[in-house]
C-alpha cells in the first residue's frame, strides 16, 4: 500500500498497517487523502459503492436464520445532488473526518475535513468548504468554455 500511495504521488502518507486505524505510525495529509480519494474514484465499482446511501439484503447465520438488514452510508451530504460519494471516518487521533467528491458545474473536487471535535461539524466545515471553492471558481454557472455561444 505504501508503494501504490507513492505511485500515485502520495509523499508524505505511511501505513503501518492494513486498516489505517489506531497505529502511531500511520500518517497522512489532507493532499495524500485528496489523491487517494482521486485515484480511488476512477474506479466504477469504488464509486458506485461510495455513492450508494443505502443497500438492503438478507444475510444467512450460521445456523440457516435468514436475517433481513439495511445498510445506510453516514455520508449525508450524498442526499445533495452535487455530492457525488466517497467516506466518514473517525477516531480519537484524527477527529470527525469528511472526504467528499463533488460535482459543481462541469468540473469535478475533493473535498478533504480532518480534525473535527464534533460529527456533525465535519458536514458543516465540507459545505463552508463547498461555498468557498464555488465562489474562488465562479461555480454558480458553468465555465466559460462550457458557455453557448
């Protein structure tokens, strides 16, 4: 894993383990997880995953007990239209964390929330984050070279 992140131009991430949770020695960046989720998303089956906000089935036990779930994704901003998938996290090192793929307009971002104290605050901070990057762009209407003439 570290020599994919390498690969796909993730300097400064090192995974100590397999799972990425509670090791010291696991670091990352908000750059290295903003190319992760990129590379990540150009994969069909990642993205439709991701995208999913809920998935129903009926999984066996062991004893042959049908049992009937429902498996809802955390991510709630997928619920608007621009929010295109990608993942929640947490824990006590790393706070409430966010990655968010977005599509505004033609064009397409990550959007990166580490560090939150609060869970809910991670939504907030990717909306505030959301608004800037439409603002900086002028993303209220498509961009000019997207424009009829």
């Amino acid at each position: 894993m570290n020599q994919l992140a390498r690969d796909i131009g993730m300097k400064k991430i090192k995974y100590a383990n397999t799972h990425g949770l509670c090791n010291n020695e696991n670091k990352s960046t908000t750059l290295d997880l903003a190319l992760l989720c990129r590379y990540a998303m150009q994969n069909e089956l990642f993205r439709k995953v991701v995208s999913t906000t809920s998935y129903s089935g009926t999984a066996l036990s062991l004893d042959g007990e049908a049992k009937d779930f429902i498996w809802s994704n955390t991510h709630r901003l997928l619920s608007k239209s621009e929010y295109i998938g990608i993942k929640t996290g947490m824990t006590t090192t790393a706070g409430a964390c966010l990655a968010s793929h977005v599509k505004l307009g033609c064009r397409e971002f990550i959007i990166i929330v580490l560090g939150c104290k609060h869970i809910e605050r991670r939504f907030k901070e990717t909306e505030i984050l959301k608004r800037w990057v439409m603002k900086k762009e002028s993303l209220s209407k498509p961009p000019k070279e997207y424009e009829e003439e």
